[in-house]
C-alpha cells in the first residue's frame, strides 16, 4: 500500500484523548473495510472542531460524504467509498497521503518507476490501476508531483469504481478526493510536536477563532501551520524536508449567504531515493546471461546489499513548491436549495534531480569475480525535471430536494470550467556534447558507485540546459447532473451524467544532438466523453441497504501527461488520432450501520473492464495499437466506527483478480495478470481505552504477491513475496490540555520489499522499526 516505504512522519495535530485499541483482537476485524465515512456533508455545514474528551467513542464512521455530488448518504449510495477520518490519521501519525492510504486495501505505492526514472510524489496505484493524476482536493483535480501533507486535511475519501460521472477525466478504477479543514464558530487551538527516530523533527499548529459572536454575522479564521525536517527510516542521505501554511477565512456562517478564502502553501527540500540493487533477493540471478561461467561465479559470490545502502550522490534535490488560492460563495435560495460557486487558482513547481542507476551487465562490472569488495556499478544519466504544473478552475452547481408526485428527489448539477498547463525545460544527459558561446565541452559523469560501500560525495556531472522545452495545455467545459430518486421508504434510484468537450494542446522542441539544432514541434487534438453512473438501491431495514451499480469511465490521449504525438504512426502512446480509453464497472453490494448506528459494515463484489487501451504490440515498444483489453474484479470488505464506546476499528481485506483480455503479456514472467497489483490486501486499525487513562492501538497491514512489468531485462526478479507489517501505538492524557502519544511502526523489524521499478534492478526497502513521541496540545 502507500504507505510500504514511509513510516517516518509522524503525528501532528493536537488533540487530547485518543481512542484505544484491543490489540487482542486485531484478527477479528478481518470483516468488512470499506466502511463509511466522513464528516460534514457537501452543502455549506461546516464540521465543528472537536476535541476528544475521555468520554467520547471512537470517529471512524462517517454518514455523509463531503463531496455534493453524493446526492445519498453513504448507507444508501450504490458505490464503495472509504472516508479515512482525521483521528485515525492522528493516531497512526500519518503525516502523508501515501501513509494515509495505507487503511485502503488494494491501494499502495508499489511502482518504482520505468527504467532509471523514478517515481515521485503520491505514486499511487488502486485496483490495478495508476491513480496518481486522479487526485482531487476539496473536488478539484491537484496536479503535480508533490507527496501531500495532512497537516491541513480533515479527512481522505477514496472512491472506487465508476468515477467519470463525479471528475470527467479520471483513472479507471476510481480517485482520490482530500477534504480540507474550514473555519468554524468555535475558538480551539491545537498543536502538536513529534521527535522519532531517524532525526525525525515535526510541529503543527491547527488555530481557530470565531471573529464574531453567537448573534454577529458568523466570521472565522483558521491557520494551520507544519514543519517537518527528517532522514528516512533504513536509508542513508534521503531525506524529507518541509513546511507549509494554510490560512483560510469563513463570512456569514449561520446565515444563508457564506463565503470562503483558502490559500495553502508548502515548500518541500528533500533528497530523493532512486532504490537499492536487487542483487541477492529471492529471483535474482544475474544480468549477464550471455555466459554459463559467468552466471555460475556471480552466483558464487554475489550476496545482498545492505538495504539503506545510496547509490545517487549528495547533489540530488527534490524542491517542490506548491500554492493554492480557492474561494468559494454558497447561498441557500431556499432551505432545500443551495447554490454554489468555487474558483480556484494552483501552481506546482518541481526543480528535481536524481542520479539512479542501471544493473544490466554492461553496468555491473566485476573485475574479479571472487572479490565483491571491487565490483562497481554505473550511475545512469540523471533523472532531471524541470516542470510547472497550473490549474485554473471554477465551477457552479446547485444542490435540491424537491418532490414529484411520489418520488423524492435530492439533486446536485452543475458545469465546471477547467484549464490545466504543464510546461518543462529539458537537460543534458552524461557525455552530452554542450553547445554554447564558449565552443563544445561536455557535460561530465558521475563516478560509477562501488556495489556494496557506494559513496555519495561525487562530483562530475554538470546540470546543463539543453534548451528543449514542452507545453501542454487541457481545456475542459463540463457539465453533470446528479440525482436521488426516492419512490418508497425500502426502494431508491441514483444516477449521473456527465458530458466533457475536452481540447489539449502540445508544443514541444527537440534537439538534434549532432550540430545542436531544436525543431519545434506541435500536436493538437479534442473530442467529447460522455461518462454516467446507476444504481438501485433496497433498505432492508432503516439501517441498511443492498444495491446493484454500474458505472463508466473515460480517459482521452494524452489525458495524464499533457503529452501528444502525431496520428497515423506507430511508435507512440499519445497519439491524436486514437480513441478515448473506456471502462466500465459493475458493483453489487450491501451496507449496514449497525450498533446503534456506530459501526459501518460493508461488502461488494465489482468487476471493472477497461477496454481502447493503448498498448505496445511488440517486445521493443517501437509499435502501438488500440487493442487492449483488462479486467479486475474482486470482492471488498470493510468495518469502521466503534465496537463499544472505548474500542474502535476500521479495517478492511479485498482481493484483485486481474486479467489481460487482449495483449501482449505485460509481465516478466510472462503472466496474464496486471502489474503491481497485489491478489490481496488486508489492513485494520483497532484502538482500546483502558481504565487507567491509557489508550492502546494496534495496527496490522498485509499485501500479497505482486508482479512487476517487463522491459527486456535479464536475471531480476519478476515479483515481490507477500508481507505482514504491524504497527502500535499508546497515547496517555496527562491533563485536559496534554496527551503524549508513542508510536511504534514495523513492530517485528520486518524486511520487505515496498516497491519495484519495471527492470526490476531496483526496489524500494520497507522501513524498520522506528519510534516516535508525540506531545499533543489542546487549549
């Protein structure tokens, strides 16, 4: 799951009880996981800011989510939907998406990247799919490869299934929606500082203050403030580095015209991580196949390297820069109709390097094969990125309940407006010829790193500017329409649909490395996707619901990286002249809140099929057709909320049957499944409140085996063995005003493999045991 390589951030906010945890019983929550939830609604209600008070029962339920295109509450929406609440983020001290994601079965960042890239930001893959450009917050697509702090989230929704009704543009198997906090008529402040292994370093601030009394005309202002400074666990010289601001100001609250301004800025430093050998993992032989004594003396003498051994050097960087501005206007036309407007203006800049390297033979020299001490492996040109991600949004919708004849109706429509950029500046590789003013020189190249004790300190590369650059533009006009009808207490309809005209431009230059001539170049191409969902819903009882969905999803070319190539030829994915990628899903379900409505259980079976896939017809991946054809399908369970009013769970199990229809294999080993998708996957947080003051947390993860892509390389592994990680935690009030917290994640200093690029000549290590210390404030 996401959060397989990153245990290091830890807690950040304020809050003085926390929910307890019978670790005892952790197994027995392997039921349902998908459970509902989610605070305030998608109208104009904001939550309240609550502090949790000995008293309180554990929040991991949700009724309603905060999305309005959810014309239901989550008992009777024909789709499964997890809200990951702030107070189980708080106490597992996930301080990231990534980490967040990790209470979401099926959905993980197991993709290393392709080749000597490397995957960066929230790299997330759901139900066999990438997910990582289906990310929304607050609604609205974020663009960009950044990793997602928390610091200012009120919880994670994460929709799976048929998603193109609800966001146009979207990956097949659903997205990703982050709710952000808003002011609220109630004064708190709430602040946290966290020490834990690893130099780990962190302090939040979440403040709010009501501008006006209970009868003035409802103003407030929140800040919510982070700092993070931290080594990764297990790994030597990565590191995170950040902080961020999220001001935000609320006008007429109680009164039927309110109004919104949110700004969030984060800055990120970090040094990224371009994985470790796989040399002595389970699968691996050797790259050099060419010859039997070969092969045999490598075999002889290779072992694993250490797992937080650097193969990049002290000059990489990750510096991501990342400012949002939204404002959004909401007036009740009438208490059962509520229009809204949001605008929004965002801008990701990532400056990045990151020296991998390659471990094929013409990479991994041994000089003498009894001596590893020797053996070295070359560093490969170095990833660079240079890109600036904007997005400029509004959208307008009205929220209504009104009655016809009979039938009851809970409506949601609306257009949305939508214009996304990305523009890139490209770099000289190692060796490359440079020309400028000054005549021809090179551009250098680092060292190659010795295989068992690489040293970082290098110099020899020289960060040059070729003078190509890209610019790719999406211009969106949408509009939805979204409806719960109501015919009887036991039986209800909800459907969607949404029509999107899209037109993307693409301008780029390239260079002729021979007399250092750029040729521009520029593609064009726009079309309409119709997107829809259904779903018939029967209650049982008041306090549950069985129902039958279906849903479709569509992806344009070029839809994920702004990036086309000309029609009519072969050798590229995006060209203009193929065809939206289409999926469809269906999903038969039940959910019941039981408990005295305190505990959500869920379970579905879906089938998704996405077909007009663009895939490579032959080994090279010279030659590209519209052929392809995958399924996954699979049951999902889930369980959140509270069992008593001091024991809380949330937890969840599903399973990924996945299939190529049509297609080449897109695995090493030849397989008919699809890549980086664990069969199945488990995870469950369970908490207990003690008598005496103290609450207790256990956590348990599982994800089966997964198989990496293919690309022509020799002697790697082609998947990743199964793992179990547990995690726990123990937090104690000390007064009204302070709780401490200790986390202990990995808890068996289980080794595993996180993630796995496309060669398979590098993986990302799980983190081992670490520790981390939380003092909480509440005032």
């Amino acid at each position: 799951m996401a959060y397989i390589k990153s245990r290091k951030h830890a807690v950040a906010r304020a809050v003085p009880q926390l929910s307890g945890a019978a670790a005892a019983t952790l197994m027995a929550f392997a039921l349902p996981a998908v459970a509902q939830t989610a605070p305030a609604a998608g109208g104009g209600t904001l939550q309240e800011i609550r502090v949790q008070g000995s008293n309180a029962a554990p929040e991991y339920k949700a009724d309603t989510s905060a999305n309005p295109k959810f014309t239901a509450p989550l008992l009777d929406t024909p789709q499964t939907i997890q809200v990951i609440r702030e107070q189980v983020l708080r106490e597992q001290g996930a301080t990231t998406l990534t980490e967040a994601l990790r209470n979401t079965p099926g959905a993980g960042a197991f993709y290393l990247g392709e080749n000597g890239n490397t995957s960066t930001g929230d790299a997330i893959y759901l139900r066999g799919f990438d997910t990582s450009n289906s990310i929304f917050v607050d609604g609205i697509r974020d663009t960009g490869s950044v990793s997602r702090d928390t610091f200012n989230i009120e919880q994670v929704e994460v929709v799976k299934g048929p998603a193109g009704s609800d966001t146009g543009r979207t990956a097949p198997t659903g997205y990703i929606n982050l709710i952000t906090k808003k002011p609220t008529l109630s004064d708190s402040f709430l602040g946290s500082v966290s020490l834990g292994s690893d130099s780990f370093k962190r302090g939040t601030v979440d403040w709010n203050k009501a501008l006006s009394g209970p009868g003035g005309s409802g103003a407030a202002f929140r800040l919510n403030v982070v700092g993070e400074d931290a080594d990764v666990s297990g790994r030597d010289v990565v590191k995170n580095k950040r902080w961020g601001i999220a001001p935000s100001l609320a006008l007429g609250l109680g009164t039927p015209t309110r109004l919104y301004f949110d700004l969030v800025h984060i800055k990120q430093n970090n040094i990224p991580d371009g994985g470790v050998p796989t040399i002595g993992l389970p699968g691996y032989s050797t790259p050099d196949a060419t010859s039997v004594r070969n092969r045999r003396n490598f075999l002889n003498y290779a072992s694993r390297v250490d797992s937080s051994n650097f193969y990049g050097t002290t000059s990489d960087f990750d510096n991501v820069t990342q400012t949002m501005f939204t404002a959004r206007v909401e007036h009740d036309l009438t208490p059962d109709v509520t229009v809204r407007n949001t605008f929004r203006y965002g801008k990701t800049e990532q400056d990045y390097m990151l020296t991998a390297f390659m471990g094929s033979a013409a990479n991994l020299l041994t000089p003498n094969a009894a001596n590893p001490l020797g053996w070295t492996l070359a560093r490969s040109n170095p990833t660079n990125k240079d890109q600036e991600n904007t997005i400029l949004t509004n959208q307008t919708n009205v929220s209504a309940k009104f009655n016809t004849g009979g039938i009851g109706h809970t409506l949601n429509a609306g257009v949305e407006l939508i214009r996304e950029e990305q523009n890139t500046n490209g770099y000289y590789g190692q060796n490359a010829t440079v020309f400028g003013v000054p005549g021809i020189r090179n551009s250098g190249a680092w060292p190659a790193a010795n295989l068992y004790a690489p040293n970082p300190n290098v110099l020899g590369y020289q960060r040059l500017q070729n003078g190509t650059t890209t610019d790719g533009t999406t211009t969106t006009v949408g509009a939805y329409a979204f409806d719960t009808l109501k015919f009887s207490e036991r039986w209800m309809l909800t459907g969607g649909l949404r029509y999107d005209h899209y037109s993307t431009d693409y301008n780029a230059t390239a260079l002729n490395a021979t007399n250092g001539v750029l040729t521009p170049s520029a593609f064009s191409t726009s079309g309409s996707l119709w997107t829809g969902k259904l779903g018939l819903v029967y209650k049982p009882t008041d306090n549950s619901s069985v129902y039958l969905g279906y849903g479709t999803a569509a992806q344009p070319p070029g839809g994920n990286n702004f990036a086309l190539a000309a029609g009519g030829t072969g050798n590229n994915a995006n060209r203009t002249d193929f065809d939206p990628q289409k999926t469809k899903t269906w999903e038969l379900g039940t959910k019941w809140d039981v408990l005295n409505k305190k505990l959500a259980l869920t379970a579905a079976i879906y089938r998704t099929d996405v077909s007009n896939e663009v895939i490579a017809t032959d080994s090279t991946n010279t030659t590209y057709a519209q052929i392809g054809k995958k399924r996954v399908q699979g049951l999902e369970l889930g369980a959140a909320g509270a069992i008593t009013d001091n024991w809380g769970v949330s937890t969840g199990f599903t399973t990924q049957d996945s299939k190529i229809l049509n297609g080449p294999s897109v695995l090493a080993d030849g397989g008919s499944v699809l890549a980086y998708t664990p069969k199945n996957s488990f995870t469950a947080w369970t908490t207990y409140k003690t008598p005496f003051g103290v609450t207790m947390g256990l956590g348990a993860r599982y994800n089966g085996k997964l198989h990496r892509g293919t690309d022509g390389a020799v002697g790697t592994p082609a998947f990743v063995d199964a793992y179990w990680v547990f995690d726990a935690m123990a937090s104690y009030r000390i007064n009204k005003n302070v709780d401490l917290q200790f986390n202990v994640y990995n808890l068996t200093d289980k080794e595993y493999v996180a993630a796995i690029n496309k060669s398979g000549y590098r993986y990302t290590p799980g983190a081992p045991r670490t520790y981390r210390l939380t003092a909480n404030f509440a005032f």
